[in-house]
C-alpha cells in the first residue's frame, strides 16, 4: 500500500491542538474570553475531519483482508488507547489527590462510561467517538472495497439525520458520533477524490483557488464563535453551525492542496507541534488547573500566565510522546502485528 504524506496536515493537526488550548486557557482567564467559548470545538471538528482523512487516505483504497483489518485494529488502538488510559489513571489520582480530576469524571459511573468508551467526560469526550468512527469506518472500508463506497456514505448520512431526530432529546451537548458522522464522512470523500485526483489537481493549479485561500485566512478573526455572536451573526450548536463546521473543513480542504498561506502549515514548528498535538491535547487541562491553582493566571504582566502554562504543556507534551505514546505503539504493533518476513536470499548468488 503506498503511502502518501502531506507535511501540510502535520500543521493542521498543530493548528487545531492550538485552536483547543487557547480555548481552554481563555475559558481560564489565561487570555481574553472571547477566545473561548466554542472555539475550541472547532478544532476538535478539523480533528475529526483530518481523521476521516487520513484513514480514508489509508484505507479506502486497500484491500480488506484478515492482515490489512488486524493491521487496521492495532494501528488505530496503539495510536490513541495508551495515552487516553494514562490520562484516566491520572485523573483518578488528581480526584483522590485534590478532589479534581481534571477531566470532569467525579463518579463511579463517569469513570466506567470514560474507561469502556461510552461517552467521554471533559476533554475526554472526543476520543470515545472517535473510537465510535473507528467501527463505523470498517464498515465503510468494507462497502469501498465492493464498489459502494457512495452509497454507503449517502446511507450513513441519512441514518444520521434519523437518528438525530429521533434521539434529540437523548443527545445532551455534542458528545456523540451521530452528531459529527457528517465530519468524519467529509474527510473520507476528500481523500477519496485525492486519491483518483477527480479535478483536484485542477483545483490546486487554479490561481483563483489560492485566493479563495488567502480569503479564508482573512475570515479567521470571525472562527472564535464569541466575536460571531458580539457582532450579532447568530451561532447555533457547533456541530450544524455553517461557519464552525465550514471552516475547519475549508482549512482541511486548502492543508490538503496546499493552497495559498495554508502552505505554511508545513513548517517545521508546526509539524512539530503536530506530532506533539495528541498530547498536548490531553495533558493540557491538569497543567492548567495547576497554573490556575497557583494563581498564575492573576499575574499582573499581560501575556506572561499563558506564555509559562503552554511552555510547560509543551515539554511536557513532548516527553510524552518519546516516553509514553511511542513506546507504546511500539510495543503494541510488535506484539499484536506479525513481523514481515526477510525476502529470502537468492541461492544463485552462493
């Protein structure tokens, strides 16, 4: 299977890890409050997007067989499993330590919801629908591979709606995989139409594309949905908000094809800061609870609090990928994944 990577997604990951954490810090009087209020959701949606994405990159035009779908299994969970339970683990020590766990789960019934993947609590509540997309996606894999990869998205997109109709009442904050199935389902079909290059190659030669780009990039003062709402532009949930959805799905669209300023998204620092994003994401709530418990975010000197909290999640950050999220990977790929066998030696040459 041959695999194609774009340095600009690599960004896009840090660019929507950073879009969470300057949410949460604003939420914390860190930075000012419009910051907050919404937008981190939003790039938790160019998460999900980027992964629908990347997996449809992966997957979709590959075989399903035994290897490639236990191949697909452990991939998935040494990805994102260790880390998640790690968090979990702490969070039960904060809660016992300082009576806050740090990610929202203070019972017994919350902790067993966020260890079996049923529904996520605090920052927590994306990667149990993540997981959700995960299963939902053999079955897309499996459609791609005979043939009915439209149809099967068109039946997921309607089984959404009707499910989202008829469990309104049920479906309390935006928790949930039938909330953001259509997100997912966006970044599948862009890497379907990637990958057979059905005009987006004509698409990304189009000087008017690059800037359409640049105008998008002009729009980003208005993706903080607290400036939509003081400028009396009407906001709704964010995952059918046309703005909050279109946006992040619109900076997937220009990483992709690397279309005007979206280029730079593969900068090195950046691509950095995607490899780090996983957990940067997760870690950042205990870190700032801690800053904010000291009192850092009422230090006089504008600025000073959210410099210290992000230099200390970012280390942080990256001492968890080299020491928790790869190792485990590692470790789970080579007990879980068959080793490929050495091409035998050509005995002509002896």
């Amino acid at each position: 299977m041959a695999r194609i990577h774009i340095p600009a997604l690599d960004g896009a990951r840090g660019l929507a890890a950073a879009t969470v954490v300057v949410s949460h810090a604003s939420n914390s009087r860190f930075l000012p409050e419009v910051l907050g209020a919404g937008l981190g959701v939003m790039g938790v949606c160019l998460f999900y997007a980027l992964s629908g994405f990347l997996m449809g990159l992966l997957y979709l035009k590959a075989p399903l067989d035994k290897v490639a779908f236990r191949r697909y299994a452990v991939s998935r969970g040494a990805r994102v499993l260790p880390l998640y339970y790690v968090v979990i683990l702490l969070g039960c020590v904060l809660l016992v330590g300082i009576g806050d766990s740090g990610y929202s789960f203070t019972t017994l019934n919350e902790l067993i919801l966020n260890v079996f993947l049923l529904r996520g609590t605090g920052v927590l509540w994306s990667i149990p629908v993540e997981i959700h997309f995960y299963l939902v996606f053999i079955g897309l894999w499996f459609a791609a591979s005979r043939g009915w990869f439209f149809a099967a998205v068109l039946g997921l997109l309607v089984l959404q709606v009707l499910l989202a109709k008829g469990l309104g009442p049920w479906l309390v904050g935006a928790r949930y995989l039938v909330l953001w199935l259509h997100v997912f389902l966006f970044g599948c079909l862009l890497a379907w139409f990637y990958q057979t290059r059905t005009g987006l190659l004509a698409v990304s030669k189009w000087r008017g594309a690059h800037l359409l780009a640049w105008g998008l990039l002009v729009l980003a003062p208005l993706a903080p949905p607290e400036i939509r709402r003081m400028l009396g532009i009407p906001v709704g949930e964010v995952f059918l908000d046309p703005f909050s959805v279109g946006y992040p799905l619109l900076i997937l669209v220009c990483s992709v094809l690397e279309l005007g300023p979206f280029r730079f998204l593969a900068a090195r620092w950046l691509r950095w800061l995607g490899r780090v994003s996983f957990s940067l994401y997760l870690l950042h709530i205990p870190i700032l609870i801690f800053c904010s418990g000291i009192g850092l975010n009422d230090v006089g000197v504008p600025g000073l609090a959210f410099v210290v909290f992000v230099t200390v999640a970012l280390v942080l950050s990256e001492l968890s990928v080299r020491f928790i999220e790869l190792p485990a990977q590692s470790a789970l790929r080579a007990a879980f994944l068959p080793r490929r066998p050495k091409p035998a030696l050509d005995q002509t040459e002896n």
